[in-house]
C-alpha cells in the first residue's frame, strides 16, 4: 500500500484484504511497534491480541508466543517485528492461519508459504520504528455526536511517574516484564488483565465486566507457570480480591496505574504474601 498518509506495506500473496484482515493487520502492526529493535512475535484474533512474546530470533520468540495458547494460535493472524526464516515458515505451514505480517520474509519462508494459497503475506515496507507518527485519533460516530480518542501506542511511561508502592522490592526481571506487559497491554480491551514472565505472555483476559472476573481467569489458564510473574491489572485501584488472588497464584509484581492515591491497606497487604506492587501513574 502506497501513499504519503499510510504506513506502507506489500501483500505478496493473497487478493484484496478484508475488513476483519485490516483489522487485525493494525492490531498486530500496534504491538509490534512497541518491539521495533528487537525479534517480537505476536498473534491476533478477531482484531483481539492474546499472545506475544520476545525472543533471541524470530523463530525464538514465534516459539515461546505460540506456546502462550497453542489452541486459539489456529486459524489466527500473526506478526513478527523481525524477518521470518524457513524454520519459522515450516511450523507457520503445518497448520491453517489466514494472515503472515512481517518487516521481511527469508526467500526459501515465502516458497514454503505460498504452498498454501489461502495464507496472506505482508510485508511491511515502512520501517517500524515510524508506525506511531502515522496513528492518528481515534473517531467514532453516534447518534449523540463525535467521539475523539487520542490513539494509545504514543503513549510511554514516565520515569517520574513510575513507583514500586511497596516494602517488597520486584527483582530487574520482573520489572523487565512489567515494562513489556505494559507495552501490551495499552492495546488490549479497557476492562483486562495479563499474566507475563520471562518477556512472554503468559494469559490475556479482556473486555470482561469487571477485573476480578478477568485476574482470575488469567491465573487460573497461567496455572504453576504463573510463580514469580508479573500481573498487569487494568483498574485503578486494586481490591483485597485481586491480591489474594495473586497470592494464591503466586504472582511476584503486579503492575498497575495505582490511581489518584496509593492505598496503603492494600500495599500492606501485598507486603504480607511477598507481593511488590508498581504505579505508572497512567491510565490506559
């Protein structure tokens, strides 16, 4: 796609894109942006990301994003902030996924690719290192008049924000990985929570009624691999629910916006399960 006012990209297989394949095609380019420099993995459906991961390669890091949820990986898009190799390609292959989004493709990935004639292959052409210059305002329309959000993705912590609110201290890894589920989910439903360790996803939940609802299923899909992570909680303040949850899931950080106020209650009780808690100060 050409043009002064788009972000560039080439579809080198596959007709025109659908609705739904734009969709996920800004869902996927959204999260990779915030890993332009590094080798990212991320998979999208129905415009809803619910795996990503970091790694040393391309094929590292679609590994570990596709162990996230090996079932909803299928028949779902995916992206990679890297170039795909052939060893990425032949796993991508070895089952139905409608759309491959990536800065480039190795030639022997796309020979291995096009073998299904049903996949679309992007390759993003403008660097990502540009993509937030070319996000604009969010508008939608109603009955009652025009609603304008400012996009999200050029939102960035604060270091003057940013505040461990508790005795217990989180170790650099796990502030690693509350900086990188933060990253994410600034592209996830208002209402969610997230489960990250070792610069990988471990559960998403989203557009849920309330957080609780959404931390307790995140820690229950998580299971044992959630001790020592990192939970990201979308609400502004945190409940006794959510901490006892976190203990019985063993969570070492959660990562919040902390609200107006920090409630001294609730990080004394995060104190008491070993439980550090960190402000950004930003709402998302």
């Amino acid at each position: 796609m050409m043009s002064e006012d788009l972000f560039e990209y080439e579809v080198l297989t596959g007709e025109n894109l659908s609705l739904q394949a734009v969709v996920d095609l800004h869902a996927i380019s959204n999260v990779l942006s915030e890993f332009f420099d590094v080798p990212a993995c991320t998979f999208v459906k129905n415009g809803f990301v619910f795996a990503s991961a970091l790694g040393q390669t391309s094929n590292d890091a679609y590994l570990k994003a596709f162990d996230c949820d090996p079932l909803s990986s299928f028949s779902a898009s995916v992206g990679f902030s890297s170039t795909v190799d052939a060893e990425t390609a032949k796993h991508l292959q070895s089952y139905a996924i409608p759309m491959i989004v990536a800065v480039d493709f190795d030639a022997e990935a796309v020979d291995i690719l096009t073998q299904n004639s049903e996949t679309i292959l992007i390759k993003l052409i403008s660097p990502l290192k540009s993509y937030k210059a070319f996000e604009q305002a969010v508008v939608t329309h109603t009955p009652f008049g025009e609603i304008r959000a400012e996009s999200k993705n050029k939102i960035e912590l604060d270091k003057n924000t940013f505040k461990i609110a508790t005795k217990t201290k989180p170790t650099t890894e796990q502030i690693e990985d509350a900086i990188f589920a933060w990253k994410i989910a600034k592209y996830l439903s208002p209402i969610c929570a997230m489960a990250a360790k070792d610069f990988k996803t471990l559960s998403i939940y989203q557009a849920q009624a309330n957080c609780q609802n959404a931390v307790e299923h995140v820690l229950n899909f998580a299971c044992d691999n959630s001790k020592n992570a990192v939970l990201y909680v979308s609400d502004d303040n945190l409940t006794e629910g959510i901490i006892h949850a976190a203990a019985q899931g063993r969570i070492g950080l959660i990562i919040y916006s902390g609200g107006k106020h920090l409630n001294m209650k609730i990080n004394n009780l995060a104190d008491k399960f070993n439980i550090a808690i960190l402000t950004t100060g930003i709402k998302i």
